[in-house]
C-alpha cells in the first residue's frame, strides 16, 4: 500500500501541531513510521488520503461499536445542527439521554455530562473526595484514566507507597495522593489500606483493562475491592470510560455482577463526538454543584450534537438486546482463529479477550498486570503491526493497546483478518 499523501500531510501537521497530532499515541512512535490520515469511514473500514481501505480494529478507540457513520447516529447530528450547536441552556435531550442511561446501568440514580472520558474520571474523584472528605486515592499501575494530573503517576519497581510523577508538570504534591496498586492483586490494594487509615477516599479502576492491552479481571478481583472499600468506607470507582455500554448494556457492573459507587463514562455514550459523563446513586450525585459544594461545570456539556448522537447509539444498543453476543461471538471467532494461525507458525503469544475487546500480546506468560504486559516482546508487535497493515487491517498501533470490534464487521473482512495475520506470522 502506498501513503504518500499520508506522510505529505504529517509533515505539514508538524509544521503547526506538536508531534502532528492531537494525541500522542497516533503518532505511532511505538510501532515507527508515518501515521495514516484518514479521509472519511463507513462501517468497519477507513478509507485514507492515499484511497487505501482499511479493515478497522480501533474504532476511533471504541466509540464506533455499530461502525463509523452509522446512519442513523448520522441523522440524529444532522437533523440537531440545523437547530442550532450549542445554546449553555437545558435541553430535553439531556434528560432523554441521561434516563436512558440510568434504565441500562446497574446501580445509578443520576448521571452528568460531560465533554471527555478525562474529565468524566476526574470530576468523579473530585465528588469521591468531597463526599468522603478524605484525600488519597488509589489506582493501577497500568491503568489509564486520562490526562489529568493525579492519574499520570505509574509504579515505579518493588511496592512503591508514594506516587512518583512520570510526567513533568505533575507535582510532587499531587502525586503523594495517588497511590498504587498491582492490578489482579488484592493484597497489594489492603496493604496500601493499611498503611493510610482513614485517608483513602477511592479506588478507580478499569474494572477490564484496556490500557495495558486487554486485561480481565481475575476471579474473585472485583468483588475482593468491593469488600476492602466496604470495610473501609472507601469508594469504589469503576472507570467504564471503554466497558461502558460495550461490554453489556450495564457495562462490567452488569457483566460481573459487582456494584460500584461512581461509574465514569466516554467513547460510546457519545456515539463519536465529544462525551464523557459519570454516575452514582443519588446520594452521591447530591453533592454536586448546583445540589451540593463539591463543583463541577462546562460550557458545552450536554451539548446537543453530542447528546443527539449519543441518545441515538444507547437506543440502539438499548433495544437490540443481541448485539452484545452478536460482537462477543465475532471476536471469539477472531481470537480462535488469530490463536490458530499464530500457533501454527510457532509465534509465542498470549490473547487476552473479553466481549468485543481483544489483544494480542507476544508473551509467553498470561499477562495479568503491568509488570507481564512489559514482559511482551515488542519489536514483534511492531512486526506484526507494520504486516497487517501492509495486509488491509489496522489495529492499535501500541502494544498496550486493546482492539475494539464494531458489529458492522462481517465474517469475511473476520476471515480476510486472520488470512492476513496467517501471512504475517509466516515472516515475524
Ligand atoms: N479512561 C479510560 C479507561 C480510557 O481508556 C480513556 C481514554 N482512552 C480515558 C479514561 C480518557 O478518555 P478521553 O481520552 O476521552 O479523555
């Protein structure tokens, strides 16, 4: 394939944008070489600037779980500009999306908007502190829950107790506050307890990672943290910013049957334009400006091009009860078939899977955190990489990275996926 225009573009980009993009991670500094732009997407492909078309496994990072310009999402943006973008006055549709969202979700009263997963996670640990009174906060090494400053903190080797800032511009003070875990390791999470009674207002938590290439949660994990935070009064926070509403109509609350007490919210629940939103029960919701003192605000929140196209995606995926098998069955059918080729061809790999997300990571032993997802050998990946895409088929271009599935995906561009991985793996 040829990406001529592509890489015109790119240097034109860096003229005027740092690094060519708007997000670090499309620049694909892991895997080396030009990024694609794209001219325009329809179902499960992309089509770029060099007329190349591609089979889609990112899906702008999951929004797209029914395919790109889904037509009736389409519709609902349309039909909604023609009224006017943007008013900072109430809505109807605010409160359609939001009552659908409160039916779909397990354990939620009340829901608020807001324009990005980043902000969605950290509005939530803002309302966690200001409903516990307490500081601290616990995450997972490996974890991401957006750009803001107290979630860029990564574990350093060994039990690290205090944040170290592994960006600069995060300050030392912020980061004491963020304390880390080992994620699938519930004695890491009560030693941290332990050693900061009475401070910890929440654990967040992917409750299926994503960023770390995909991760499920071990047996007995997720309802391990919900007894910890019980027993500590600590709020547990599940960040569904990528699980929400694809994993189940009631996201990972729904899927695992355990109950969180703030659930943050981005990718689908805008149906691709700008949305992140977080949720709780209303006690909590309570403390929120206007109601309560914790603050939270934004001039286009709930915003009507993005809550048209969000109300239109949820009513789908609300009234089509299958379309969660339908996608976890498409990527079964993908995983076997990857696993097969692979194997076939003595490729040491590990495929983590849960519904509609999938990894692939080239490991020899289960990738469970952090620490085994580094272990995977990465200039195979971007081998592998650079030969799907030579093939057709885009998927992230970063080893920590999870592949989302859209349902417009046919048997046959699955098919098409795992004849390219087949070729691939005959030469890596
Ligand atoms: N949480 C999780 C789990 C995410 O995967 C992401 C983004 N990939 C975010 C939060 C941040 O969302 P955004 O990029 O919309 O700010």
């Amino acid at each position: 394939m040829i990406y001529k225009r592509s890489s015109q573009l790119f240097s034109e980009a860096q003229k005027v944008i740092p690094g060519g993009v708007n997000s670090p991670v499309r620049a694909f500094k892991a895997v080396g070489g030009d990024p694609i732009f794209v001219e325009k997407a329809k179902g499960a492909y992309l089509f770029d600037v060099d007329g190349n078309r591609l089979i889609d496994y990112i899906n702008s990072w999951g929004p797209m779980i029914l395919g790109h310009a889904h037509e009736p999402v389409v519709k609902a943006v349309i039909d909604k500009a023609e009224k006017g973008t943007s008013f900072g006055m109430p809505t109807a549709i605010e409160t359609d999306i939001a009552a659908m969202a409160v039916r779909m979700v397990p354990n939620i009263d009340k829901i608020r908007f807001v324009n990005s997963g980043t902000e969605a996670c950290m509005s939530a640990v803002r309302l966690a502190r200001g409903f516990t009174r307490k500081d601290k906060i616990i995450k997972f090494a490996g974890c991401y829950h957006g750009h803001s400053d107290s979630f860029l903190i990564e574990a350093g080797s060994g039990a690290v107790t205090f944040g170290v800032p592994n960006s600069p511009g995060v300050t030392e003070g912020t980061a004491k506050d963020t304390l880390l875990a080992t994620y699938n390791d519930l004695k890491s999470v009560a030693q941290l307890i332990a050693e900061n009674v009475d401070e910890i207002a929440c654990v967040i938590i992917e409750p299926v990672a994503g960023n770390m290439g995909c991760i499920p949660p071990t047996e007995g994990f997720l309802e391990g943290l919900r007894k910890l935070c019980d027993e500590n009064e600590i709020l547990l926070i599940f960040d569904e910013v990528m699980t929400g509403f694809r994993l189940a109509k009631g996201g990972v609350q729904e899927l695992y049957r355990v109950n969180a007490d703030i659930v943050t919210f981005g990718k689908v629940i805008g149906g691709g334009l700008p949305v992140g939103a977080f949720a709780a029960r209303e006690e909590i919701m309570n403390h929120l400006a206007p109601l309560g003192p914790v603050y939270q605000a934004g001039t286009l929140s709930g915003n009507p091009l993005a809550m048209a196209a969000g109300l239109a995606m949820l009513t789908e995926l609300n009234e089509n009860s299958k379309i969660f098998e339908s996608l976890a069955a498409k990527t079964e059918y993908l995983h076997k078939g990857i696993t097969k080729v692979l194997s076939e061809n003595n490729v040491i790999h590990t495929v983590n899977r849960v519904g509609s997300m999938i990894s692939v990571h080239f490991s020899e032993t289960p990738v469970t955190d952090f620490k085994t997802a580094a272990l995977a050998n990465n200039d195979t990946f971007k081998k592998f990489f650079h030969g799907m895409l030579a093939e057709g088929v885009y998927i992230a271009p970063s080893a920590f990275e999870t592949w989302f599935l859209c349902d417009a995906l046919t048997y046959d561009d699955l098919d098409q996926t795992i004849l390219a991985c087949k070729k691939v793996a005959s030469n890596l």
